[in-house]
C-alpha cells in the first residue's frame, strides 16, 4: 500500500486561500492516498490540484497498519468534506472531522 505523501503545490496565488486539515479515521487498511484523492475529487481542478495534500502515515511496526489520513485543502472544500462524515469507502463507515491543531 502506498503511505508516502501525495503532495499538491501550496504556492501563494494573488487569491490567499486559507487551508485547513481534516482527520479521517476508520479507514480500511486496504485504502491509498490515491483512493482518498479519487473519491473526494481532490484533483478535479487546477485550482484543487495545486492546494491539496493527502498524507497517510506509515508505521515502523512491521504488520502494524495505519487506518488514518490527513486532508489539506482549502477550507471552503473542507468545509463540505465533513459534511460526508460516516461515508462507507471500502466498506468501512469513515469518521471526518477537523483536525485538532
């Protein structure tokens, strides 16, 4: 499974977009950065392209698996994320919800 980094260009444009992180838990152990980037549309634009990031930590447990990720996007896109708290991906009900900063 693939747990680096899926990492979007956050470059400041002449529009400053404030960014926000969510927290995804209960997530299949089978789920990518890819599978997370694809359902929520986190590439769909240009605009989505270069302010989004995923990343899905990995474990230096060997066996041990991560079924957490983090979402950074511009917040009025976070804002309707966590709207789909409790989405089935993979056939696991997912929590979202802001991060804790």
């Amino acid at each position: 499974m693939n747990k680096g980094n899926a990492q979007c260009n956050q470059e400041k444009t002449q529009f400053d977009v404030k960014l926000q992180t969510l927290h995804l838990r209960n997530l299949s152990t089978d789920v990518t950065e890819q599978d997370i980037i694809n359902f929520f549309g986190l590439k769909s634009t240009k605009h989505l392209e270069k302010k989004c990031q995923v990343q899905m930590p990995s474990s230096n447990i060997p066996g041990e698996e991560i079924s957490f990720a983090f979402i950074t996007a511009p917040s009025h896109v976070t804002n309707e994320l966590v709207k789909l708290n409790g989405v089935n991906i993979k056939g696991k009900n997912i929590i979202i919800e802001k991060a804790q900063t």
